[in-house]
C-alpha cells in the first residue's frame, strides 16, 4: 500500500471507531436508561439484595412481575455496547497502525497532537476494557464511552494535521519509551479521576435506590478504585516526566530542561499526583478532599495535553516536520529553529 492509502484507511478508521463507539454509547443509555425502571436489587447488574424497609421485598417482587423482560432488556444492551466498545476499541488501533505506517519512513503515530490525543483515547478505552473484569467497571462504561467519542470529535474536527515526517532530531528509541509512559499514564489518571467525580456526586446522593448512581459502588469502593489508579499512573508519568523525558529532550535539543511549557505543566501535574498520594499516604486524605486534589491534577494534566497547543507558541513539543508550503508558486520549506528542531509551517 502506498502512504496516501495508508492515510486514507486511518483517516476512515478513525471516522468508523467514531461511530461505533457513539452505537456503544446509545447502547449503553438505552441500557441504563431501562434500569430506572427498577430498583437496585432487581437489576441484571446490581449486588446481593439489601432491604431498605418492610415493603422492600415486596416492591422488587411486584416490579419483577410487572416488567418481566426488563432484565433481558438491559442485559441484552449491555452486552451489546461492551461488544461495540470492542469493536470500536480494534478499529482504533487500526487508525494509530494505519497513520503510522503512512509516513515516510514508517515511525510511532506520536508525531503531532492529533496522533497523540488519538493514542490517548485508546489507552483510556483498552484501559477500562483490561480492567473491566477484574474491578467491574461496568458502571463506567456510558461516561468512559462518552468521553472517547468528545475527545475523539475535538480531536478530528481542531487538532487534525496530515501526516509528516519527525524532524531528524527525533528519530530516537526515547520518543518510543517516553511517550508510551506519558500515554499510559495519561490513560490511569482519567479513569481515576472518572471514579473521583462519581464519588462527589455519590456521596452528595448516597441513598438512591434506582437509576444510575443506585448502581454505581459505594463512595468507600470509588475512593478505593480511584487511588488504585493514581497509585499505577505516578510512578509511570514519574518516569516519563523525569527520566526519559529530559534524557529525549538532551539528545533531541542538547538539554535536559529547558522550561518549555508542556515541560513546566508536566512537572505541574506530577506535583499535584505527588501531593494527592503523599497526604492519603501521611495525613489520613480519603473521600472529598482526595477526590478534589486529584480532580485538580487531572485539569493540568489535560490543559497540558491540548490547552497548552492553544495558549503556547514557544513549545518546542511539536513533532512533525513542517509540510512544503506554497508562497506563490514556488515552493519552500520553514527554516529549523536555533533550538535544533524544524519551526512551525508557514502560515501556522
């Protein structure tokens, strides 16, 4: 295949993920949707029963011979929008395999924002989808759902570039190592911070006993799932952040700190995780106080993922060799900068 129609088979992958995940999405709203229907213990998901007064027993049993097909109903979505999120989930990495085998030469799909947000997105859905089982995340699945699909359209539609080659510089095993690490950091740290703002809305609902946050666990198992994740995430955003980031950055621009700014907001970000885990470890920090530290966190680590790209025009975090620019008809290419790397393509 050439490199136009790997391009083109990323570019339609990216746009059938799209959809599939938005079906998995509806999938799961339908579900969810049915179970308002039924209290907590006669749910297809729900945990042992627990009586919550005299009459309990009886409502469950009166609304189960009422609506006898509503537990099939909804399992039968569930079902249905776990197997589209893996679906979606393998045409996903279709998109990364298919952009990265589109540049000439063949390199990782990390080259610009787009690529990265759109490996971002990935880790976050395979990350629920390896955890799902063991954690039972099934609860999770309509805002982890719904978050691919937001990001995925900010991606396309403001952050899309064609492909291009990495600037000479970067053609390094450390580009691979850091931005792995980065990527399945990033992945921890938002589905942490998913069960960090469940746990606010829980604890200021505690007592449902039907719909959605009926179904979600207790605020005691959301502050445990959640430290769980931040817990794997530091010590992996640890080693991006300060290990082989600044070795990448001293081979690429001959120094390993150079205050730019997606430099500055990584450091940032792991203060703030470094804080989160430090006082749960030494002052006793569990529920409200945690969930909003690591709230906190997860806000500079996405300003710093995309926000940065908006408000910065002196990183030195774009990857991507500039594209031939037309001035007239002649063709000219952007001067590398004084830093070593190839500047911005004209016009941008």
């Amino acid at each position: 295949m050439t490199d136009a129609a790997w391009e083109t088979l990323s570019n339609q992958a990216v746009a059938v993920c799209g959809v599939v995940y938005f079906l998995a999405l509806i999938s799961h709203l339908v579900q969810w949707t049915a179970l308002r229907k039924l209290p907590v213990e006669a749910g297809a998901e729900a945990p042992a029963p627990v009586a919550v007064g005299a009459g309990a027993p009886s409502v469950v049993e009166d609304t189960a011979a009422h609506e006898p097909d509503v537990e099939r109903r909804t399992a039968l979505f569930g079902r249905l929008g776990l197997l589209l999120t893996v679906i979606a989930t393998a045409v996903h990495l279709v998109a990364l395999v298919g952009r990265g085998m589109a540049a000439d030469p063949n390199r990782v799909p990390w080259g610009n924002m787009y690529e990265f947000t759109l490996s971002g997105t990935f880790v976050v859905s395979l990350g629920y989808l390896l955890l799902n089982r063991r954690f039972g995340l099934a609860w999770m699945a309509p805002i982890v759902v719904g978050f691919v699909v937001v990001v995925l359209m900010v991606d396309v539609v403001w952050l899309y570039d064609p492909v291009a080659p990495l600037s000479e510089a970067l053609y390094s095993p450390w580009l691979v190592i850091h931005v792995v690490s980065a990527v399945i950091a990033t992945g921890a740290f938002t589905l942490g911070g998913i069960c960090s703002v469940l746990y606010l809305v829980k604890e200021r609902r505690p007592a449902r006993t039907t719909g959605y946050l009926a179904r979600v666990p207790a605020p005691a198992a959301l502050d445990r799932i959640s430290y769980r994740m931040h817990a794997f995430g530091f010590p992996v955003w640890t080693f991006a952040v300060l290990i082989t980031g600044p070795i990448w950055a001293h081979q690429a621009w001959s120094s390993y700190w150079s205050w730019d700014p997606k430099e500055v907001w990584a450091f940032i970000t792991w203060v703030v995780y470094a804080a989160y885990l430090h006082a749960r470890a030494t002052a006793g920090w569990k529920g409200r106080n945690a969930a909003m530290l690591a709230l906190l966190g997860l806000a500079t680590l996405w300003f710093n993922f995309i926000g940065i790209n908006f408000f910065s025009t002196t990183s030195q975090h774009s990857y991507a060799a500039p594209a031939v620019a037309e001035v007239g008809k002649v063709s000219v290419e952007a001067p590398a900068s004084a830093g070593g790397e190839l500047a911005q393509p004209l016009g941008r």
